[in-house]
C-alpha cells in the first residue's frame, strides 16, 4: 500500500484538519509527521466546533487509529490539555493514539527561549506562535533534544540537563522569565502522557502498509513557511512539504501515493513576512471580516490577499501534488470580480516563476476573472456551480496544472463537494 499526504500549499491555515476529518473514513490510519502545538486544525460537524494542535484530524470519524509520527515536536502540558477537552466531549484517545518515542518534546524553557529569541530580533522578529518550536527543532538539529522515549529512561537527568543549558543562554540574552507555573503543568503533562502509546512509529507505519491497510498523512502549516522553501526567514522550522511526510514518518518516497494540495480560493498570511498579493483596502478587510481570518492558535487577525499563483505553482511543483483541493470558495461568493496573481514584476521585469526572495519589491500582476455572485454554501455537487465559478476553477487548473478534486463550500463537514472529473 501507500501513504496519502495531504498538506498545504499556502501560508497555513488551509483548512486541512477539516478535510483529513472528511477525508478519514477512505483510511485505516491518520498520521501527522511535522510541527507541533503552533498548528491550529478546525473542524466542524454537528453543531460543534474542535481546534486540534498536536493531535490528529483523524480522531473523529470512526475507530481509526492516529499517530503523532517523529517528525511532530509535542509540548506534553498543551497536549494534555487538548487531549482532555476531547475526552471531556466524549471523544476517547487513549487506546486509538500513538505516539512516536522519536517526536521531540517541547520544554518549558523552549517556550521562554521563543519569546526571549523575537524580542531580541526587534522589528526583524518572526512573529511566531510562541510555542518553543524553533528552539525545539534546533536542539534537534544540534542533538541536544529531549524525546518522548526519555520520558522512560533517565528523564529527570535528561530534562535537568537541558534546562540548565536553556538557563544558561537566557541569562546570557539578560531574559528575565518565570518558569514556575509552565514548568508544573509541564510535568503534569508528563505524568499524564504516560498513559499514552509510545511507538516506533517508522515500524508501526511500515508494518501496517505490508498489513494492506491505508495511510493518510497530515501536514501542518504550508508550503510558503517549509523551513527551505518558504519565504525564509519568515518560515517555521520543519519541512513542511511532502518529503517531510517521509522523515517524519519513516516512510519510503516510493510509498508515497497520491498528494493532496490543498488552498485558499484567495490567500491568507499570519505573522510577518513577505506576503506579495497582500490587500491592505477595504476589500482585504471584507474577505478577513467574511472568512473569520482570526488565528485558531494565537486569535492573531490573519493578512488576507488574493490567490498568488506564481507561490501555489511552485508548491505544486515541489510537492509533487497529484490532486488539487479548494477551501472557503463561499467567502467570495458577494464579490463582483477575483482577481489572481499570475506574475511577479521584479525590478520592472515579469516573471512567473517564483524567485529566490520575494522580501522586497514584488509586485503582483493580476489577471481579472467575473464573481460568481451567489450563495455556494448549500450547495452538494459540482452541478449547482454556477458557470463563473466553474470558469475561476477551469482558469486555476490551467494555471496550476492540476485538476481540483474537492471543493469546500463552508466550514462544516458536509459542506464539502468532490468532483468527479475525467482523469
Ligand atoms: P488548518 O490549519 O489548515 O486546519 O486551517 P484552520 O483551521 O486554521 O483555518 C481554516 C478556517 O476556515 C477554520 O476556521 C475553518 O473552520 C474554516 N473553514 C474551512 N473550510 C471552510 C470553507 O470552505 N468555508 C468557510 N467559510 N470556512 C472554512
Ligand atoms: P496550521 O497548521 C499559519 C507561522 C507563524 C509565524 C511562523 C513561525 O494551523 O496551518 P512558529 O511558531 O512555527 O515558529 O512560527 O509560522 N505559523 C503558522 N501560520 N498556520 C499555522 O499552522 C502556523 N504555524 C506557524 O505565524 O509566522
Ligand atoms: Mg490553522
């Protein structure tokens, strides 16, 4: 068998916890392979709405099982507390969550470090989600990092190791901190994640796929913050793309199956950083006010923008997307014309491909298409389209090269429409 991935292609914020949720029931397994609690998944079904962080979007539908893969950074006090909520809203875990002993654990003093590293960058800061989670990966990176499989080994020693080490560079940067309270929801958080499975997730993964069974992998943020392909430095500090499913995982890229590239209908950015088709008008303002673009995490109002091609091409094209899929089409559904960002004008001259800095001096060149002008949000297939949209869909898979399989019409589980166009 092969694994699924699916991921986004933008800045985050796609929607991708609700399609793994709708997509779940076609699997026997979700896993997530990169980030950690800066991710913020939503779903809606039932009148209900879930914000998942490090957990996957697999939870909901069905006894599937889930894996937290090694790629994932965990912060044992905030899974904690998501994964009681879910409990609490009669949604057990327990037995259907897995967790990897290679996933790095987000400390305490990680989380201070994060904040201690922005306000040193001043007005260059990242605008992270203050979750510790470039310090975690770089005391991955640098081999310095405490895993989930500490946690049964010589932990005490490990953590008090690691937090001197973390102490010694925050008294270097004069970083006045309490680490009281985080600390002791940090333990209980280790306390309490010892009722959980702690995997070899590579071996978990593999042994299932020879067992016949499906695999859907979840990405979390997008292709424009991958730590070597997005707008560096403005970016998170793991692959995000699909190769990040195979180091995050175990899995090999040849059992890499179809890749689902999921987007915006125009563009949203949280944090700072280079944002080329940014609206900073009045009609920004209406797609952010019709789109509720407020962070799932951080409650951070969202930059919103058109659709920038010249960036989902080249997503596309490192991804290796196979199937493309379109999120809250209904947040313009009142607008009399979209525009799309087809080419960047750098120093006076056009370009369509997407170049190595986009900081300064990119200026978006717009194609021009009709709004659709009517309500999509009740709408259950592609045949209800009406012609405008089908012309905007028509114009984005030439563009893009990529047919797009699935189109979401609103925030709920049912409001999501798959097409079943020729292959
Ligand atoms: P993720 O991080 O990629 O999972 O996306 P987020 O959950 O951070 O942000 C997506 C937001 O859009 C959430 O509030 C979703 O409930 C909402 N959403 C998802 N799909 C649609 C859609 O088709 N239409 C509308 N209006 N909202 C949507
Ligand atoms: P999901 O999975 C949107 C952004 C932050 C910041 C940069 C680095 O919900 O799509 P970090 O805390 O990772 O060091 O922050 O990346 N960012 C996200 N933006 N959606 C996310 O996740 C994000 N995760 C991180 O705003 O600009
Ligand atoms: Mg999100």
């Amino acid at each position: 068998m092969k694994v699924d991935v699916l991921l986004g292609l933008q800045w985050g914020d796609e929607g991708k916890g609700k399609v793994v949720d709708v997509l779940t029931p076609k699997y026997d397994v979700v896993a997530r392979f990169q980030g950690g609690p800066n991710a913020g998944h939503t779903l809606e079904f039932e009148g209900q709405k879930y914000v998942l962080r490090s957990i996957p979007s697999g939870i909901f539908q069905g006894n599937k099982v889930n894996i937290i893969g090694n790629g994932v950074v965990l912060d044992p006090a905030l899974f904690k507390a998501e994964a009681e909520a879910l409990e609490a809203s009669g949604h057990p875990l327990k037995e259907r969550l897995h967790i990897s002993k290679k996933a790095h654990l987000i400390l305490p003093t990680h989380r201070i470090l994060d904040a201690a590293y922005e306000a040193a960058k001043g007005d260059a800061k990242v605008g992270t989600t203050g979750k510790g989670i470039g310090p975690t990966y770089t005391d991955k990176v640098s081999r310095n990092g405490v895993r989930v499989g500490d946690i049964l080994h010589n932990f005490e020693q490990k953590y008090a190791a690691a937090k001197a080490r973390h102490e010694q560079i925050l008294k270097s940067l004069n970083y006045e901190y309490d680490l009281t309270e985080l600390e002791k929801a940090w333990l209980e958080g280790i306390e309490y994640l010892k009722q959980f499975h702690f995997v070899d997730s590579e071996h978990e993964i593999n042994n299932l796929l020879k067992d016949g069974k499906s695999v859907l992998c979840e990405g979390a943020q997008g292709t424009m913050l991958d730590i070597d392909f997005g707008s560096y430095p403005f970016v998170t500090s793991s692959n995000t793309v699909c190769a990040g499913a195979c180091t995050g995982l175990g899995v090999a890229p040849n059992r890499i199956g179809e890749v689902y590239g999921i987007f915006k209908a125009y563009c949203t950015r949280v944090g700072a950083g280079p944002f080329p088709s940014e609206l900073f008008d009045e009609t920004g303002d209406k797609i952010g006010a019709l789109g509720h673009e407020f962070g799932a995490v951080t409650g951070r109002k969202r930059r919103c923008g058109w659709i920038d091609l010249v960036a989902l091409k080249y997503s596309v094209m490192v991804n290796g997307v196979t199937k493309l899929i379109m999120m809250k089409s209904d947040v313009l559904d009142t607008f009399d014309a979209i525009k799309a960002c087809v080419a960047y004008k750098v120093n006076g001259e056009e370009i369509d491909y997407f170049p190595y800095d986009i900081t300064e001096g990119v200026e978006p060149v717009y194609a021009e298409l009709p709004g659709w002008k009517t309500d999509m949000t009740k709408m259950q297939s592609e045949d209800e389209f009406p012609e405008e949209f089908n012309a905007y869909l028509t114009f984005l898979e030439e563009q893009l090269g990529v047919q797009i399989k699935i189109v979401s019409v609103g925030p709920d589980r049912a409001q999501t429409i798959e097409r079943y166009t020729e292959e």
